[in-house]
C-alpha cells in the first residue's frame, strides 16, 4: 500500500520507503521492524496500548518484545520523519499509551496489500487475500535479507568458530568481539584485527555495504560484520551484516540482518 502524508510525503508500505518527488535525492529507507510498526499504527488509528503493539509487531511474529526495543524503533521513526520536517510521527498519551500523530493527514493512493510480513492489524479487510512473497532473485547478484533471528545467526557463527578452534587447539576459547569503529558507530567482528591492513580492509568494506543498502543509525544502535577470507583477496566471499538495538540483557537481540552469497 501507499499512503500520502501531509500532501507531499510518500511512505510506500511495500517497499518501506519514504520518498518525496525529488528524483529520489531524499529517499529513506526503513528498516523492516521500524515499517512493519509504522503500517501497523496507520491501520490502527487512535490510542493503543503498548502491549497491544508489541504483541502485533513482534510477538505474533515470533519475535521477543520489550518496552526498550518498541522505545528504539518509536525513536527512528520519529528521527526519520523529523528530517522531513514532521514532528512525533507516534505520540505518548496518558498512561504510556501510543497514538498515530492526529494532526497528520493520510491518504490512500495504492491499496495493494504489500507482502505478508506487514501485519496489517484489526483494519485488515477479511475479504482481500495478501499476494504470496514474490520470486526470490538471483544469489550471485541479489542480497537475501533475514530478520529476527540474529540471535540464532550469532550463535551458528560461535558455535562454528568453537569449533574449528576446538580442532586445532584441542581447547574451548570464548570468542572475543573485536571493535573495527567506535564513531560514529560501534562496529565489531568475531576476526582477530592481526594488522592495521586488515581492520581498514573490514571498515571499507563494512561501510561499502552500509551505503549499498543505505542502512540509517542512531547512537544506540551497534553493527556486527564478518565476511569470507576470499573478499582479501578481491575475491567473492559471503558477507552477514547485524544492524543491532543496543539491550541491556544481550546487545546483539533485537537485529535486522543482511547476507551476502557475494560481494565484491
């Protein structure tokens, strides 16, 4: 679905876009947690409680929520649609309840149902069908992108670097993240930074892909990166990128993941 905002901004569910028509020069891209809670508030005008959201957005999705993780995607949103110059996109009312801002205006432009994994709340019509998630692009030059389950991504990793050094050293070795940057962004790797060459090689690469899917931050957010040993060498290698919400149980829970098959 499409919607106009204020008469002059386009927020295209489908996609999770925001655009204005500028030629795409002010683009933003949303992630996928940030859009599927922003179609969520748009089908479900007026006051609703937190739990009721977390519950639509993540839970019934299989995802944990918690009050810090809704507090981390309410505060891109709202920073993303500032620099539109529209303020509190999602209000607070009494009692820590969430409204869609009211003095907005919404109108509908494409009502295509976008693809399945935007709940479209209790606003949803019986009647239509959602479309089945279109064909999956080619590996070699298409990205496959994952989300809500980093912490499983994460643990594959470990558990695989466990292994191998189980194998060689005959010894169980905590993995150690390694920070690539800390400004302005947190940055880390499961690699060893061996030299100045490498750690460079990393951040180039990690900003190479930042900019390729322009990936937004904030402060409280963290980057996990890891790719091949072919990518050294100007090779193809497999790339995992984790965009992260800092928490204060597991910093790297609540992630939107993106994966390689190749990258060069």
């Amino acid at each position: 679905m499409k919607f106009k905002i204020n008469a002059f901004l386009i927020y295209d569910a489908t996609e999770g876009s925001l655009k204005l028509d500028d030629d795409g020069k002010s683009d933003t891209q949303l992630t996928i947690t940030a859009n599927a809670l922003l179609f969520f508030m748009i089908q479900n005008p007026g006051v609703i409680s937190r739990d009721m959201v977390m519950q639509r957005v993540w839970d019934d999705k299989g995802l944990v929520s918690s009050n810090s993780n809704l507090n981390q995607y309410l505060s891109m949103l709202r920073k993303a649609f500032r620099s539109y110059g529209i303020e509190n996109i999602i209000v607070t009312v009494a009692r820590g309840r969430l409204e869609l801002n009211p003095d907005l205006t919404i109108e509908v432009i494409d009502d295509t149902l976008p693809h399945s994994v935007i709940d479209a709340g209790e606003g949803e019509r019986p009647e239509q069908i959602v479309p089945p998630p279109a064909p999956r692009p080619s590996a070699v030059n298409s990205p496959d992108r994952y989300w809500g389950y980093a912490g499983v991504a994460i643990s594959l990793l470990a558990v695989a670097l466990l292994g191998w050094s189980w194998a060689n050293s005959g010894s169980m070795k905590p993995i150690t993240l390694t920070p690539i940057a800390q400004e302005p962004v947190e940055v880390f790797s499961t690699d060893m930074m061996i030299n100045p060459r490498m750690r460079e090689n990393y951040l180039n690469n990690f900003i190479a892909v930042k900019e390729k899917k322009k990936i937004p931050y904030n402060k409280d957010e963290r980057f996990l990166f890891f790719y091949g040993d072919k990518l050294q060498s100007n090779g193809l290698g497999r790339t995992f990128l984790a965009h992260c919400a800092k928490h204060q149980d597991n910093s790297f829970s609540y992630c939107d993941n993106y994966f390689y098959y190749s990258w060069k």
